[in-house]
C-alpha cells in the first residue's frame, strides 16, 4: 500500500513537509484541507462546519499532520467536528499533531526541556494543551498514533524576522533578558520526517534549535548581513504591539531540544538563528 499523507491544514508547514516527503519518495500521495480548495485533493475545512465523508477520505491514509489551531468555545476544530471518525483508521500509522512551546508558560528566561510539567500562562497556551490532551485522549480510546510536536517560532523562505524586516513592518522591541526559541521549517520537516521513520505514539517533542535568543541581537545580526543600519530601538512599555505579541513577550523561557537529537537522531540542518539567517540572506542573492 503506498503512503498517503493527509494534512489537516496545508499551510506553510505542511506544503513544505509535503516537498521534503516528495523528494525523499516520488511515490507518496498527498492530500487535505484548506480554507480556500485549489485542487480535487483539497477539501474545504473552516473549522466551522464539518466536512461530509471525511472518514471515507481517510480510510487507505497512512499518515497524519494537524496544523489547524484551537478556536475559541470548541477547542481543536478537528475533534470537535470529528472525533466520531477517527474510530477504526486501520492503516493509519503516524498522526503528527502541531502543538506550541507555549504550554510551559513563563519560566523567567530559565530552561525547560522535554520533561517539564506543562504550566500555560495565557489562553492560548492553556488551548494547546487541551488540545494536546484531547488528542492522546483518541491514542487511548482509539489507538489512534499521536505524536506532539511542541513548536518555537518557525522562520524560513518568505516567513519570520528576514521576510517582516524586508517588508518594512518588523519593530525592534527591547525587553531585558527576553528570549525567545525558533526552528528553521526546513529543520522543522526534518523532524516530523524522522519520527514518521520511528513512531513512537504518546511521545512529545521540543522542535527548536540550539540557542534561543532575545529577537534584537537576532535582527541586528540579519541588518549586518544584508549591510543595512540597525532598526531603531524601542522598550516595551513604550511599544504599540498586538495583543498577541504581547502575550509572547510575556513568556520568558528557554528551551531545549535533547529528546529529537536523542531518540530521533536528527542533526540540526540550522542549529542556531546564525546558519539559518545567513542561508536565507544568501538565497536572495
């Protein structure tokens, strides 16, 4: 039976983990759901109505991506819709589920690892992980193979620091001791590849690179590769930001990585913002 990938939510990450599973194996199929269909393997999902015949869609998939963040009032719009099928997914080996690092909350720019208790700070990491509990809750129910991917910021191609500094909304917001952890998305798919490889369902996963860094020495860093002043400064008491940053910036944490380099056995492609930064200022040349 050949290996088919369904991707609820072929966003940034899952097309590009679509392109790396291609490279590696012309044989896979792929398909999913996206807010706006672009093709008869593309199915409309909005996260508020469900979709008809889905476990129909789903019966010869082999493997799994949810992308699709929780939504007020219903939680993972993907159980909430559902749950009823994913009952009895016989070929079903790998189901990756996309969570955040925001489920540790704030640690006062100390380190967290693989093992921390979860201790959400904000609603949206409170979100995440009820929906990663729901989520093992089908692993237990159903056996259905659920891993959780626990994401920094991603960056890459037209995406993060280089691609907002570019189009000229990038601000250099200044907190003291503020660190925050990224993943190049090409690093990204290296990992979902590698635990597709070794399943481990129940299994949670840091995806970050080696060194977290407060986004001012990472911005002054991409301005001196592209020859260009430093942005001006300004603190963060005196920043008109989104709610939503805001919220990330009061989280203060770093975090490590050990378990996909341990149990995986993954090689960082970019291991800190420095390789990845300087591949991406290189590709624009």
């Amino acid at each position: 039976m050949k290996q088919q990938l369904f991707c609820f939510g072929l966003g940034y990450t899952a097309q590009n983990l679509v392109r790396h599973l291609k490279q590696q194996d012309a044989s896979w199929k792929f398909s999913g759901t996206c807010t706006t269909p672009s093709d008869e393997n593309v199915i409309l999902f909005d996260g508020i109505s469900p979709m008809t015949n889905l476990k129909n869609r789903l019966a010869d998939v082999t493997h799994m991506l949810i992308s699709i963040p929780p939504q007020n009032n219903i939680g993972d719009p993907v159980l909430h819709h559902h749950i009823a099928d994913f009952s009895q997914l016989e070929n079903l080996k790998w189901l990756g589920y996309l969570s955040t690092t925001s489920i540790y909350g704030d640690h006062r720019g100390n380190w967290v690892d693989d093992e921390t208790p979860p201790a959400p700070h904000s609603l949206q990491g409170q979100q995440r992980l009820e929906a990663e509990q729901a989520w093992l809750k089908i692993l237990q129910k159903e056996n259905v193979p659920v891993h959780i991917f626990r994401l920094g910021s991603i960056y890459g191609p037209d995406r993060g620091l280089l691609a907002n500094l570019q189009a000229g909304r990038q601000k250099k917001v200044i907190k003291r001791g503020q660190y925050f952890s990224r993943i190049h998305v090409d690093d990204l798919a290296q990992v979902l590849m590698a635990s597709i490889k070794s399943p481990d369902p129940g299994r949670s996963y840091n995806v970050v690179d080696d060194l977290p860094t407060a986004t001012p020495d990472i911005l002054d860093y991409i301005c001196n590769l592209l020859g260009r002043p430093h942005l001006p400064a300004i603190d963060i008491n005196d920043a008109k930001i989104s709610p939503i940053l805001r919220i990330f910036y009061s989280e203060n944490k770093r975090v490590r990585n050990d378990r996909i380099k341990q149990e995986l056995g993954v090689s960082l492609k970019y291991p800190t913002y420095k390789e990845g930064f300087s591949s991406l200022v290189r590709s624009l040349r």
